[in-house]
C-alpha cells in the first residue's frame, strides 16, 4: 500500500516570507502538497492566509523563500523563474483560483457559456461546437440550467455565481486550484450545496487544492490537513480531525473552542 | 504471530491553555498489542482513558511520546509520526474506526454512506452495494430508511448504520469505541456475531464494550486501563 502515495509533491513552499514594509505579511511559511491532497488554511482576518494564497498563485511577489511546481512534464520549477508568459499559461490552464468576490473570479458582461469556453479557447480549442457542448457540459456538473448558457454572471445569484467560478476553472482540467473563502457571504442552504459540489468535485477529479476560509466547519468538510496562521506564521499544523478534536496551540485551542460545532 | 498494532510507551495529556494551562494526564507508558484474530478489550471506569487511547491508535488525537507500530503491508508505520497523508492512506486501507456516534456529511442516504465507505475500503462498487445492503438487513435497519439520510434517525437506528459503516470494508485493524452502547439485546448479538467474523477472517480488533456479556463473549485480553494512569510526581 505504500506505493500508492506519490513520491514527488506537486508543490513544494519553503520559507515562504513577504513583508509589507516593516509589517509581516506571512513569514517562513514551509508544506508540501501531494496530489489529490487538500490542505485548508483558516485563520483570522490579518492573519496572513490571504497574503499567502496570493504568494502561491504567483500574484504578489515574494520577500524571501522559494515555491516549487512540478509542470506536467513532470519537472519541478522555481516559480520565481519561470518567464511571464508561462506564468500566465499555468494560470489559465493548469491552475485554478476560486475567489470570493465572483466579480472578481468572473467576466460579468460575458455570458456563462462565454466564461467558461474562454479558459478552453486560453488552452487551443477553437471549435465553436465543440465549446459550446462542453460549456453546456459543464453548467450541467455544477448545477447550473444549461438554459442559462447565454445569461451574463450579473443576473445569476450568489451561490450560481460561485458554481459557474467552479465551472470555469474546473474546465481545462487543472491539478491545483486556490479557493478564497468560496462559501462565505452566502445563504447557510446555498453554501451546504456548494460545498457538496466541491466535496465530490475535488475527489472525483483528484484535485490537489489550497483553500484559506475562516470557517471551521467548511475546513473539516473539504480538508485533509490544517495550516493554522496567527500573525503571519503557521502556528499548528496536522491532519485536519487531529488539529480540529486536539489542538495543541493556545490560539487553535481558541479558535476551536469558538465555534458551536466544527 | 506477528502483532498488526503494538502500542510502546506511550503517553498523552491535554494541556488547557485557556483554562490556567491546566494539565490532563490521560495516560503513560501504554503497551500492548494486537495480532491477527485477537480482540484486545481496554478496560476501565469512565474516564480513564480508553477512548483518548483509540483515538491515538487512529491518528485522531497526538501522543506526547511512545510509537504506535502499525502493519501497512510489509512495514511498520509509526501513527505518532506518520504524515498526514500516510494516516489518510492507513485508514482507507488499514485500519477501521467505529465510534460512538455516527458523524457523516449531511444530505446523503444510510445505504449509500454504507456503500460508500466500503468503496472507499477498496471494495469494488457492486460488492460494496451487496455488502451495505446485507448488514443493513443484518442489523435491522428498516428498507424503508435506507434511502434517507440519518440525521433523523433515532440514536439506536444511526448507531447501527455507523456499525454497518465501519465495518463493511475488509481493513486488517478494527478500532471499536462501544458500539453496542445504545443498542437492544438482539442488535448488541449481531454486533457480537460481526465481531467474531472479524477475528476469523484475521482482522486484529481493540475494543471498548462497557455491555459485560459482550466484552466476555468477544474478548481475547483484557487490558485494564486504570494501569497506565499518569504516575503523579
């Protein structure tokens, strides 16, 4: 059975640092993440989670440390390395980034069908039919009526808002996505629906995913493992069930102790 | 032959940092082990640690100190230091953990929950449809409630789909914490019966039964608990 665990990370961090001038952003952050694995970071507002997921996703630039990604050739690369162009190729093929403000994640004056079809043009495909079918496809996965395909983002609610995000990001087939509090700010039904589709989603395609949410239950849900940030660092780290039942951290066992039932 | 767990030296307390930093021993120095076929009883009052004790063994709680060997194919994994995907991997492989309440994703029906954990023991999807079917009938799940999910259920009836669920899957460790505790006397017989189909079949079992005629039909040792109480300084 040991054979069964992949030797070679997908991403590998180490000591990743980022100073807001004199101010901490997030320092001396280290993990590997396996395929398949999703790793929640929860956390406070200021705690520096959001400041690391946009480390990883290559949108802010590190002060120090380094972020290893093994491409699809199977070759581990700096990430400070790799030329703008492929950077942005990563970012529409490989990667996903799920965020929490749709307006931001979305074209909101393109259809539904557009947003999705435009990561699949992004990775070569050109065939008009053949975008529109696998739009439709995928409106359908993520719960969405295919009859919407030319409504534009503006006219769909929160929760469908989210679910075409999903769409469009899942489409051209990425090994890791970053997900920014997807859940959060919508309708307690909404988001039980929306984290279903993530749960079978993400296990059925094997996902390896990065999720920063301050919600402890939606962390216990969806994670294999907890990073806990406080001021910037990580601060307790684990199995998701052994960091959430025996935290050892005064601010986990906090945290933990704040939420009727995680 | 060759134990499947083997407990050494372990030791655990909880440090209350929100409390004065009190401090819990739970236990020290715990050893024992587990070979295939034997059920392991912990033994014990309330409180002394024996289901602080499984969750170790499951990776769910830390130890302080001591190692946890557990047989993953021809290796000893150490649970206290394995990653987190190594314990992931043990437990939808190797080891089985039933425990007192049934803690599942909302929205989704007993038999499929069943089904669903024995694919996820490795169980190819028909058996593991036959098999959650068997033990639901097995354990006197009404048909009629299979395809509800258990939120509603009484505690009774969720306790039996959780046995249903911790068991359907072939995994060579069992860790089971009182899963006859809110049972009737024909259902506690059944439980028994699955029991020792376990240990026929090899799997190496550590168990709390506070039920006594249960504990004396399935148990092999008894390990008394109250022995590994934290020595006070």
């Amino acid at each position: 059975m040991l054979n069964d665990l992949p030797d070679a990370p997908l991403l590998s961090v180490r000591d990743l640092t980022r100073y807001y001038g004199e101010r901490i952003g997030c320092a001396d952050v280290s993990f590997d993440l396996y395929e398949g694995e999703v790793l929640a970071v929860v956390g406070e507002s200021g705690s520096g989670k959001s400041t690391l997921l946009s480390l990883l996703a290559t949108e802010l630039e590190a002060s120090a440390g380094s972020i290893r990604y093994r491409m699809r050739d199977g070759i581990a690369r700096d990430l400070a390395t790799l030329t703008e162009a492929e950077r942005r190729l990563l970012l529409r093929t490989d990667w996903g980034f799920v965020r929490q403000d749709s307006t931001q994640g979305l074209r909101m004056s393109v259809s539904a069908g557009g947003n999705i079809g435009e990561r699949l043009m992004a990775v070569g495909a050109r065939h008009y039919g053949n975008i529109r079918g696998t739009s439709l496809d995928w409106l359908g996965r993520v719960e969405i009526d295919r009859g919407r395909i030319d409504d534009i983002p503006k006219a769909f609610s929160g929760g469908m808002r989210q679910r075409l995000q999903i769409a469009r990001n899942l489409v051209t087939h990425p090994r890791l996505v970053f997900m920014d509090e997807p859940t959060s700010g919508l309708d307690v039904s909404v988001q039980a629906r929306l984290l279903d589709l993530i749960r079978g989603l993400v296990s059925e395609l094997g996902l390896a995913v990065i999720i920063v949410t301050h919600d402890l239950s939606v962390a216990r849900l969806l994670s294999h493992r907890i990073m806990v940030m406080k001021g910037g660092r990580v601060i307790e780290a684990g199995l998701t069930d052994r960091v959430l039942d025996d935290p050892h951290q005064p601010y986990t066992q906090l945290l933990v102790s704040s939420v009727l039932a995680a | 032959m060759q134990p499947l767990v083997q407990l050494d030296g372990v030791s655990k307390a909880f440090t209350l940092h929100l409390h004065e930093g009190v401090r819990l021993d739970v236990v020290s120095d715990v050893n024992f082990s587990a070979a295939p076929g034997e059920c392991i009883v912990l033994g014990g009052p309330s409180g002394a640690g024996k289901s602080s004790l499984l969750k170790i063994v499951y990776g769910n709680y830390s130890c302080d100190a001591g190692h946890i060997w557990i047989r993953d194919g021809g290796e000893m994994i150490d649970v206290a230091t394995a990653e987190p995907r190594r314990i992931l991997a043990m437990r939808r492989h190797v080891m089985g953990y039933v425990s007192q309440f049934l803690r599942v994703i909302p929205r989704v029906g007993a038999l499929e929950i069943v089904a669903a954990a024995g694919r996820e023991g490795g169980l190819d999807s028909q058996v593991a449809q036959d098999r959650a079917e068997e033990y639901l009938s097995l354990l006197n799940v009404p048909e009629r409630l299979w395809t509800l999910p258990p939120a509603t259920f009484s505690g009774g009836e969720q306790q039996r789909v959780n046995i249903a669920r911790g068991l359907i899957a072939d995994r060579p460790v069992l860790l089971l914490d009182e899963p006859t505790a809110s049972l009737d006397a024909r259902n506690r017989a059944v439980v028994v019966d699955l029991v020792e189909r376990k240990k026929k079949a090899g799997v190496a079992i550590i168990g709390i039964f506070h039920d006594e005629d249960v504990r004396d039909k399935v148990a092999t040792h008894v390990v008394d608990v109250t022995h590994f109480a934290a020595k006070t300084a």
